[in-house]
C-alpha cells in the first residue's frame, strides 16, 4: 500500500477531474464523509458546496484543497467495500477523519487505487499544517494497515528487477485504457534502445506509430531551456490526449540528456545509405502507380510505417519512414529530392474509389499467387 499526498489551488477544477471519470466509466464515487446527504445522494452542486464553504473560512490560504492517492499492488483484489474502510483508516489516523472527503475509486490503471478529495481547511477556519514528519507518519500508517489487513507491500518498478517489465514489441498506446504509464513505458522500452534515430523529431517519428509523443516544450518554454523532457499519448490527428509524464519518471528514464548521447551514437553507426528503404519506394512505384493509401499499405507489407509529423497548423510536413526490419528511422528529406513528400504524391495515381481500390488488391493478390 502507498499514499502520496498533494496540495491544490482548485476544487472545481479537481472535483471536474473526477466527475469526468466517472462520466466515462472510469471510476465511482465510493464513499462521502461529513457531508449532511449520503453519497448516493449527493449531485455535482453539494460536492462543491460543502467544500466551498469549509474553504471560504480562511482566504488567506492559497492552496486549500488536499488530494490523496491510495494504491496497491496489483496483485490485490480489493473489493469497494475493504477500500472505503481503507481509507477510512488511513484519514482517521492521519487526524483527518473530521474533514469532509470523498473518496473515489479509478479504474484507469494497472493497480487497485483510491484517490481522496478533502481540505486542509478546519470548521473553525484554521489551516492544517502539513511537515515532514506527516510525510514519515503516513509512510508508517501504510505499513500498519498492510499488516492488519494482510496486505502485500505496494511494489513500485525499480532498476532492481528491470526483466519483469521488460517488453519484446509495444502496443499502440490508447488514452483511456487501463495503465497509460505502462502502456507508455511498453512503447519507450521498445524503441528507446533498439531503434536508430539521430534527433528528436526522428524519435517522434518512431513514437507516432504507437501513439507517443516526446516533448520538449516551445521554443522559449522554461521546460525547453532547462533541458526537460515529458511524454504523452496522442490520438490519430497527432494531438495530446490525456496527462504528460516526466522523462525521468519511467523505469528507463528516457530524459533529453541521455537520448542526446543517442542522437551522436547512431549517427556514427547508421548505415551510409538506406537501400532497403528506398528499395521499397521505387518497387512500390515500378509498374502502376499506387494512389497514396495503396502506397502507404505496400509500405507496410515491407515493415516500413510512413508517417507525417504535421506542423502547428495542423498540415503535414515532414515524411519519415519507420523500417521496423532494420529498426531505423530516414527522414524522406535525407533520402533525396525524389523522396519529399511532394515528390512521392506527384508519383501516386488519383484517389480511386473503394470499388476500383478492392479490383486491384484482388488482381495483385492473382499475380503474386501466378509468381
């Protein structure tokens, strides 16, 4: 079991988080505490109330709003019932048991967990100080209940035991689906290593057949001028979706630093000339042209992904070209005029109907069978 505490300036932006879980079925209000109804009858309005008005006793505090994480170890199988009472305990012997809290439970991970909203705000207008020795009292409060209740240490991933998180080929990553973090790292375990990129935006390329993205912040960001380096899910337009997660908080802590010494060593061992790429481009186009679809699926029957990163306005801009065989990314601008994305549209018959496009699969399929 694991409780990490957070401070807040917003309860409507935290109580929204929530409420938009549980639109989307990713979690349940579990239990409310010193509230006047039941929880099941509580709407939106009294959720925020009730914590309005605590809050509303002492202005002079700029943070008022408290948000605890409950997890454990995914092994558990903790019922709705044993987590109230779980969080029951913990609130009670951290002295916050008179606070009015809601608990709910999240759905949107690989581990059972809890997140509790409360207020460090008293009924009688007086802040509740949190220090370090809080900090220590709640680490032993954990340990207490996981000996009470006979449960298993909350087991974090740690450079210890790498091999039982190692992964052979990711997923394409699905916001919303349960364990974003390790879908995340599942993708970053099989590419940060194993591909040959020699910049940023060539890593980018890579991470956007799983759905990834490595960002650095805007130009003049205080992230990008000290180096910082976050990663995020992005839906099939290129967009962020869902939360951003530190560099430095997976397992292989892909942060700019080390991916910089990448960027220098596969420049060094990446092969001259890309010929199996290219290979691919000019057999595609030998014969009759495909439209841009058809080359963009004969490209894959070689274990080449294309992919355009588009620029801010949302246009595309850039080709690269993934080979998953050689685990290498080439930019179409390095490849050679020939290979622009222009250039490759010029070379591609007109969009073809759905009708005209299913005669052709069937009368390549009759080739290749007479071959």
């Amino acid at each position: 079991m694991f409780a990490k505490i957070g401070m807040t300036k917003s309860i409507r932006n935290t109580l929204r988080y929530h409420e938009e879980k549980i639109k989307n079925e990713k979690a349940e209000l579990l239990s409310s505490n010193n509230f006047i109804k039941d929880s099941h009858q509580l709407n939106g309005s009294d959720k925020l109330d009730r914590f309005v008005q605590r809050i509303s006793l002492n202005e002079r505090v700029e943070k008022k709003v408290l948000h605890i994480s409950l997890g454990f170890n995914k092994s558990e199988e903790i019922s709705n019932e044993q987590m109230q009472v779980l969080a029951r305990h913990y609130m009670t012997e951290m002295g916050f048991e008179k606070q009015p809290y809601l608990v709910y439970r999240h759905y949107d991970a690989a581990h059972p967990h809890c997140h509790i909203v409360s207020t460090n705000i008293r009924s009688d207008g007086r802040k509740i100080n949190l220090a370090t020795a809080d900090f220590w009292k709640s680490r032993q409060i954990t340990r207490n209940l996981e000996k009470q209740y006979n449960l298993s240490s909350y087991e974090r991933i740690s450079p210890e035991h790498p091999e039982r998180y190692k992964v052979t080929q990711a997923q394409r990553v699905l916001h919303g689906q349960v364990g974003l973090k390790r879908a995340i790292s599942d993708v970053l375990n099989t590419v940060v290593d194993h591909y040959s990129y020699t910049n940023l935006q060539e890593l980018n390329a890579i991470l956007h057949v799983y759905n990834v993205k490595a960002n650095a912040g805007a130009e003049n960001s205080y992230m990008h001028q000290h180096k910082g380096l976050v990663y995020h899910a992005i839906d099939e337009r290129g967009r962020k979706v869902g939360k951003s997660i530190k560099a430095s908080d997976f397992l292989l802590k892909p942060t700019l630093a080390k991916l910089e010494e990448k960027f220098v060593l596969n420049t060094s061992l990446r092969e001259t000339h890309p010929l199996r790429v290219t290979g691919a481009i000019n057999w595609t186009f030998a014969g009759t042209p495909p439209d841009w679809q058809g080359f963009v699926r004969d490209m894959e029957r070689e274990g080449i992904d294309v992919v355009l990163l588009a620029d801010k306005k949302g246009g595309p801009k850039d080709i690269f070209f993934v080979d998953h065989d050689r685990k290498a990314v080439f930019e179409g601008a390095r490849l050679g005029p020939s290979y622009l994305l222009q250039a490759l549209r010029e070379r591609c018959s007109p969009e073809r109907s759905r009708e005209e496009q299913e005669l052709e699969e069937t009368q390549r399929q009759r080739l290749r069978l007479g071959l």
